[in-house]
C-alpha cells in the first residue's frame, strides 16, 4: 500500500506513538522503513531521516550513552546483538540492517500486539509472548477489528429471515397491537418457549423479545377473568428474559397497576389451574426471585408483600404459633383482630344465604409457601437416584434456594416467612438431601450455606434492630438453661447432662453424644411436643436421624459474624480462584443463579450492607488474580518431567521465575494467639534465580520489598504437549 507522503509520517502521532517508542525493538517498524520502499518521486527520501530524529528527541528528552538491552520473549542468549539494535533504531537508514539483527528472524520485531490490546500488567518495554506474528501495516491503514456476535450468534440477516419475525410481522408489528389469537400464543408456547416439556431456547427467546412479543401482543390482549394458563405462562417466561439480558423488565406494566395486580393474582393460581412441569415450575419460582426482589417497584410491592404477612401464620402449629405470638406481644392483638374479622366475614354470610368464605388456612396468601417447600422437598428428594441425575430438577431447586435467600435477606419479607421455613425445617432437609453432598450439588450446597448465614442472622425479626455479640450469647444461653430445665424434670437419661455448664453444653460433639441416647419415641416427644421445634404432622418426624439433627442444630453455638469476617483471608486459594460459581467467567449467560449477595435496596442492617460490599469486591479482585495467574501459567507451559513426577516449565514469563526443587524452606510457625486456631504467623524462604532476567524485567524484581504480594504456585497434572493447548 503507497500511503501520501505528506499524511504517512503523521499517522503514529499521539500517545498510541508514544507507547510503541519505549521499546527499542519497535523502531525498526517506523514510518520511514516505509517510506524508504517507495519511489524517489512520492517520498522525498531526506525527510525520513528527520522525522525520525523529532520522533525520538519527543520520546526520549534525556540522552543516554547507551540504550537499554531489549527484553525477549525468552532468556537473552547473546547480549552483543541488543547494542546493534538501539544502534539501527537511532539510524537514518533503517532498511540496512545490522549483522545482529540479520541472525534474528524478522518477524521478531513484528510480533508485538498494539499497546491498547496488551494487558495493563505488562510493560510497554516487554515484547508479546505466545502470540502469533502478523504482518506489519502501514499506518494509514485502519485495522480490521473483529467485533463478536451480538446477541448469542444472532445476525441481522437472520433475524430478518427467522419465521418469528415474519409472524410478529403479521400479528404484532407497528404501533397498534393487532388483533388476539388464542393459537398463535399455544403454538409460539409450545414451538419456542419449550411447551412445558423442556427449558426454552434462549435464541428463539431472544428473537421474540427482539420483537416486542410481550409488549405488543401478550400484555395488550391480557385479561386476568379470560387469559388461559398458556397466556399467563407466556407472560411469566418473557419476564424472565428480560431480567436474564439486564432490561427493564417491570416498565410495559406501569401504565396499568391495577391490571398487573390481576396478573399477580393468577401468576399465584396458576399451579391450581394446570399441572405444571419442572421446567414450568422453575420459570415460575424464577418469576417469584425476580418480583421478591424488585421491593422497589410500587406495583410489585403492593402485589407480593400481602403473601408474605400474618395470614402465613394460619399454618404453623398450634404449639409453634402460641410461641411466636408469647415472644410478640403486639402481633398477638393483630391475631386476636384477623380471627374476629374472619369470624364476621363468615356470620354476614351466613345471614345473607352466601357460601361462607374459604378458612384462613386455605386461601392462596397461607397456602402458597407451604406448597412451594413442599414441592422443593418432593422434587429434591428425586433429583439425584443411584447414578443418574435429573438436571431439570437440580435447577429447581437450586432456585428455591436462591428464593428463600432472597426472602430471608430482607425485613419485609423475612419477618413472617422466617418462622414457617424455620418450623418445616427447610435448611435441615436441605442439608440431608443427597443432592447436597453430590457432585453435581456443588452450587446447591453453595447456596445452602448462604441460607444458612441468612436464616442465623444476628437481628430481631420483628423490630428490625441488629443484635450484638453480647444480645446473641444471652439468647443462645436462654435457650440453653430452658433445655437443661426441661431434661432435668422430664427426661432421667439426660440427668448429668441437665448439670454441666453452658459452654460444654453448646457444643455439637456434646449435644450428639447425649441426645443420641434417646429412642425415636423420646426424640419425637422432646422436638415436637416439648420443645416445639417440629411440626407433629410433619413425615419426616418417623427419621430419627432427622430428629436429632434438628435438635442439634436448634441448640448449638453459632459462630459470630464479626469473627467469621475476621478470619476470613485476604487473598483467595485455589478452591475459590476456580470456582465458576462463586467467580464466574465473561461468558455467564444467566441461565443459572450464583451463590453471590444480591445488592437490591433492600438490606436487613448496616453490617449487612458492608458484608454484601465486601464480599463482592473480594471477588472482584479474585477474578482478576485468576486472570493474572493463569496468563502467567500459560506463558511459563509446566510439563511433566521424564519421570512422570516432577514438573518442569518450558516457557517463559516476565512476571514469573521457576522455584527450583529444594529452594523453598518453612524456618518459623508461630502459635496461635489466644481465641484464635490458626498461627499467628508463618515464615519462610524462598531462593529464586534472576541470572537470566535483563533490563525492566530485572528491575522489578530486584524492587520487591516488604508487604509486596508474591504468590507461590505449584503445578499439578501437567500435560506431556501432546494435547491440541499443550496440556
């Protein structure tokens, strides 16, 4: 390409010029080389020299005798041929090359990426390692950037020629909705958002979002008396989408509040009104994570915070409600207040020759929560047999964890829900199921810890106030003397240990030790009769080993929040840096929940906030340890050793030096200090060899001093090359 001779030494202006002059190796890919090439006519060829000239004296102000050595991808073998190229980078002529720079292949100094694709840990003086060499471009020449494919593979091509599209263009296409067809909606249902039968694909869902199918022609047409189960669950699906690409989700409903209350309503009977499948019933409960979660909205509130208010209390046992209303002195005159409601509503009807109205136990705002950890138990319990695992279920209940999470995290919906997921003992189950302990459970075991730390957390349900160190122990030692007074007077096996002290008391190696003496009839006794922490009608009250995990867990220490995050370290460990489900990848999709703290504007306390905070920002500087790390990993290619056992690094990485075997000894473990279990500190020390590191890269490590960060790496399971990525 013949650039003009006045715009071609213009071109690397700017910082971009800049950047590509720290290096040495790079002046030899000047304009003036270039130039050089062309015919005497078009490109003048004393202007080249003092082009150049302007361009170092602008880059390098402070002359040095001696320019710096060049840093290569890999331990310079001979150092002579460095001095020859700072010599031709400061030479008129450039395309005579020197007799050092003839023994190095050419595209050498092509090979370096541009300064704004290089990683932002990586020096402009390093040259780009494992890349492949590309042709040098002049600079009047714009670079062909391949840009990635929008929207999950979608083109515009495609989308135009999709059969979605020519029947959105039939029926819902322009401003004015057109006109309803009850088959058009089952067939895109059964056809595209999988039927029931299986998950959607997320394309075919993409294309009808493209297409406004929810704000053209399923909200416009939606009557909450008339719209059928497909019709509601077509709404419910398209809802989900939108959350699950980052859009605003809830704003074609704010026109009509009234009608989305409608729609609310029949979203909760649907499950009554058609027999739903596990993929509809996880689009269901996902619809529920994203409505619990959007508090903010006025018309989701108003919709969603009456399922989750005293009427949930109809179900409780009659022992566990007399509890919860003994410890809540005013929720007890609110009771008093909807029983003698409900009690007038029957007696007028009863006057006026009406059916009377459903019981409070029975109507959908007492019934719905109840259903839905009965189905979690029912399908949790299936979802993985002998070897084979049911993936639809799986995703289930992993979003019925994240749901509970999400209820549990904040006061309006925690104060009532608590104490019914608390009775049907839902994190006990959760935790014996044998998804839990499975491989494929990895994320379901994840989140159920999460639920865990929100079921415990240290506030007053029902007040909202954060409970202090101090309030937690003195409730916990309550709880404690109760349960010795109760042995004490009713159970002779448990006599001694009604008269040991609190602290051995709450400790689980204790509580299994003398709980595990009682028979299944003295457990079922003590847990749902005397202590009131079972329902009696509940079926797994027949498991003893339930039985006593439930009583184990009501009755040992919690360890305190404030020393959880105390002893949580600073830097990750390999279990966390390769967690895709803690640490996800650029590519997550949002097909799937994380065992992430959701930052929504509702929080239970301040220390709440500040965790979530903290918790996220850890990751976020995790992810991008990981991302150092395995470039690192990458560039150094460990491979396994002629023996088979031992590891060796092929490659070469500036940030980076080999630790050879022996070079690594532990001289001091201090002990722990009081209240602690970990050492209060570890020392130890490292020899590493630098012979082989020049200019910068040297430097750097040279300059390494106390409270710098250095991770020590150990290579496992290193391939042998022969793998198409080298192992």
């Amino acid at each position: 390409t013949k650039a003009p001779p006045a715009k071609a030494p213009e071109a690397p202006a700017g910082p971009e010029a800049k950047t590509k002059s720290k290096s040495p190796a790079k002046a030899t890919k000047a304009p003036p080389a270039k130039a050089a090439k062309s015919p005497p006519a078009k490109s003048p060829p004393a202007k080249a020299p003092a082009r150049a000239k302007r361009g170092a004296a602008a880059i390098e102000p402070e002359p040095e005798p001696e320019p710096e050595p060049m840093e290569t991808d890999a331990p310079v073998e001979s150092p002579k041929a460095e001095p020859a190229k700072g010599k031709s980078a400061k030479a008129p002529k450039a395309p005579k090359a020197t007799p050092a720079e003839a023994e190095q292949p050419k595209p050498a100094s092509q090979t370096r990426s541009p300064p704004a694709k290089r990683r932002k840990a990586e020096t402009p003086t390093a040259a780009a390692e494992t890349k492949p060499t590309k042709p040098a471009e002049t600079p009047s020449e714009p670079k062909a950037v391949a840009k990635p494919t929008n929207r999950g593979g979608l083109t515009l091509a495609s989308i135009e020629s999709d059969s979605l599209t020519k029947l959105a263009a039939k029926h819902w296409r322009g401003d004015v909705a057109g006109a309803w067809d009850e088959k058009v909606v089952e067939k895109i249902y059964a056809d595209e958002l999988g039927g029931g039968s299986r998950s959607p694909n997320l394309q075919r869902v993409q294309l009808l979002e493209i297409s406004q199918y929810l704000e053209k022609y399923l909200w416009p047409h939606f009557d909450a008396d008339k719209a059928s189960a497909t019709h509601v669950m077509s709404v419910v699906m398209m809802v989900n989408e939108k959350f699950r690409e980052g859009v605003s989700a809830w704003t074609p409903f704010r026109d009509a509040p009234e009608k989305f209350a409608g729609f609310f309503k029949r979203v909760m009977r649907v499950k009554s009104e058609k027999r739903l499948s596990l993929p509809e019933k996880t689009a269901h409960l996902v619809f529920l994570v994203r409505a619990f979660s959007s508090l903010e909205e006025e018309m989701v509130r108003a919709a969603a915070l009456p399922l989750v208010s005293l009427p949930l209390w109809s179900n409780l046992s009659k022992g566990r409600l007399l509890v919860e209303l003994r410890n809540n002195a005013q929720l007890e005159k609110h009771w008093r207040y909807l029983q003698k409601k409900v009690a007038k509503a029957a007696k007028r009807a009863a006057q006026d020759n009406q059916p009377p109205p459903a019981a409070l136990a029975s109507t959908p705002e007492a019934t719905w929560l109840p259903e839905l950890v009965d189905d979690f138990f029912t399908v949790c319990e299936g979802a993985v047999v002998g070897d084979k695992i049911d993936r639809d279920a799986v995703r289930f209940c992993e979003r019925f964890i994240e749901f509970t999470i999400d209820v549990l995290s904040q006061l309006p919906t925690r104060r009532f829900a608590r104490a019914v997921l608390d009775e049907r003992q839902v994190l006990v189950k959760a935790r014996m199921m044998p998804l839990f302990s499975h491989a494929a459970g990895k994320l379901y075991s994840q989140l159920v810890d999460l639920f865990k730390f929100y079921h415990s957390f240290e506030i007053d349900d029902h007040a909202g106030t954060a409970l202090s160190d101090e309030d937690v122990e003195s409730k916990h030692y309550d709880r404690l003397m109760m349960l010795q007074r109760l042995c004490f007077k009713h159970i002779e096996k448990l006599r001694e240990f009604s008269l040991m002290h609190c602290g051995a008391v709450g400790k689980r190696e204790t509580l299994v030790s003398y709980l595990s003496k009682l028979d299944e009839t003295e457990l079922r006794r003590l847990a749902t009769d005397q202590l009131r922490v079972v329902d009696p009608s509940d079926p797994w009250v027949s498991k003893p080993e339930f039985l006593l995990e439930t009583l184990v867990s009501s009755f040992e220490k919690r360890t305190s929040q404030r020393r959880a995050v105390n002893a949580m370290p600073l830097y990750p460990n390999e279990d966390v840096l390769w967690d895709e489900n803690v640490v996800p990848s650029v590519d997550y999709t949002g097909e799937t929940c994380l065992a992430l703290p959701k930052l929504n504007l509702q929080f239970l306390t301040f220390h709440d906030y500040l965790l979530r905070n903290f918790n996220l920002f850890r990751l976020e500087a995790t992810y991008e340890i990981r991302e150092d790390i395995a470039d690192v990993l990458k560039r150094m290619a460990p491979r396994r050793g002629e023996d088979g056992a031992s590891v060796r690094f092929t490659g070469w990485s500036r940030m980076a030096v080999p630790v050879e075997p022996g070079a690594l000894a532990v001289t001091e473990v201090k002990a722990a200090r009081v209240g602690e279990n970990k050492p209060a500190s570890v020392r130890c020390e490292v020899r590493v060899n630098l012979g082989a590191l020049r200019g910068p890269a040297r430097e750097e490590w040279d300059e390494l001093k106390q409270h710098d960060v250095v991770f020590l790496l150990r290579a496992e399971g290193a391939g042998d090359g022969a793998g198409a990525d080298g192992g």
